[in-house]
C-alpha cells in the first residue's frame, strides 16, 4: 500500500470563542471522574475537553456493538482547538475510523483499509483538527496501558491532543492526557451538537462504525 502523503499541512491558531455553557456529564462517568468533573465546574466550567454528543454517540455504539465478542475499536477525535479568557480547550466534533485488525486487548487500523481513512477525513465537511484518538477496553475497564502510552508519546504530544478510552462492558469512559513521563485523567463533557455552532459540517456518513463489518 502506497504510504499516506501530506500535501498541505496548516498551522491554525485556536479559535477564539467561549466554551459551550450547556454541558453535562457523561452517563458513563464512574465516580471519581465525576469528582473531577465536579471539581472543574466549581472552578467555573474550565474543562478542557467538550464533546459533542453525536461524535459521543458514534463511539459508544462502536465499542458496543463489538463487545459481545469482546473486540477492541480505536478511530481519530476529530474537532477543534480554542481559546477563551488565556485557557485553551479542544472541543470533539465528531470521530473517524475504519477497518480495523483488532482481538480482545488489540487494535489497529486495518493498513489496508488507510486510503479509505483518509478518503473518509477529506470528505469530514469541516476543517477538522485531530484532536486525539479513542479506543476501547472490553470488559478491562478505562486506563492507559504501556502500548497505549506509546502511541500517546509517538503520535499525539501536542497540549490538546487526549485520549478516550471506553469499557462497553462496565460501562465506564474516561480522557486522558500526556503529563510528564506519565498520564493523567481530564474530565471532559458533553455538549449537544446544536451548541456546538458547526461550520460547514456535513456528518461523516460512512464512518465510525465498521468496527464488525469485516
Ligand atoms: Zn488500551
């Protein structure tokens, strides 16, 4: 398979708007996220992380849809950085996967299956920052394994770039953020997606659920 070029890299600045004021918590949230979400609102809705609740919903119905069989599904967070009031924050619009090679503690993007990734994100309809990525953890509940940790170094150091992580078994989520040598949770929240403001956005028709269509 022919490698991925990158024709036009732009270097944005974040865009400057207030963050969205109707938020809530995500059902998932086991109960020391939510004291950390808890914790942020009291500071005045400084959360760095929103997300939208169709980029959410694609999310949730992938891993759950390949839990039976206890499979892992990963794609990108696609979305935007902002700033408001000195503080950044990055704001989920919605997600991006495709065929994936993955088993009960494994995933990857099915190589093969790129071109068609990146097919999928030039047709997002929006200008899109990859904003992070997500994968899930049947049944292992939501952390940050050694691998995962890598990919986090290698791939997304950037100060917005998180990680989601989601057990479709237990029911839990949780976002993640590079601190250090280590890792460290950030409690994000919803948002719906007419809060949201979108510029130019079409859905992504063909994505975010092909974790079982192989
Ligand atoms: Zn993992």
């Amino acid at each position: 398979m022919a490698k991925p070029r990158v024709i036009r890299e732009v270097r944005r600045d974040p865009l400057n708007r207030p963050p969205p004021q109707d938020i809530s918590p995500h059902p998932w949230f086991t109960n020391e996220t939510k004291v950390l979400y808890d914790e942020a609102l009291r500071r005045g809705h400084r959360l760095e992380i929103y997300m939208s609740s169709l980029a959410e919903e694609k999310m949730r119905e992938q891993s759950l849809r390949a839990a039976p069989r206890r499979l892992e599904v990963m794609g990108l967070l696609l979305g935007d950085v902002c700033s408001w009031g000195g503080r950044t924050y990055s704001i989920i619009r919605d997600v991006g996967t495709t065929d994936l090679e993955n088993s009960p503690a494994k995933v990857k993007f099915d190589p093969s299956a790129l071109p068609r990734l990146f097919n999928d994100l030039d047709r997002a309809g929006f200008d899109y920052v990859v904003v992070g990525w997500y994968h899930s953890h049947p049944g292992h509940t939501c952390f940050m394994s050694r691998v995962d940790l890598r990919t986090q170094k290698r791939a997304f150091t950037q100060g917005y770039h998180c990680s989601v992580v989601i057990d479709p078994v237990s029911r839990e989520v949780r976002a993640f953020k590079l601190t250090g040598e280590g890792y460290s949770e950030v409690p994000f929240a919803l948002v719906a997606p007419e809060a949201l403001r979108f510029r130019r956005l079409k859905p992504l028709s063909s994505m975010g659920t092909e974790a079982e269509t192989r």
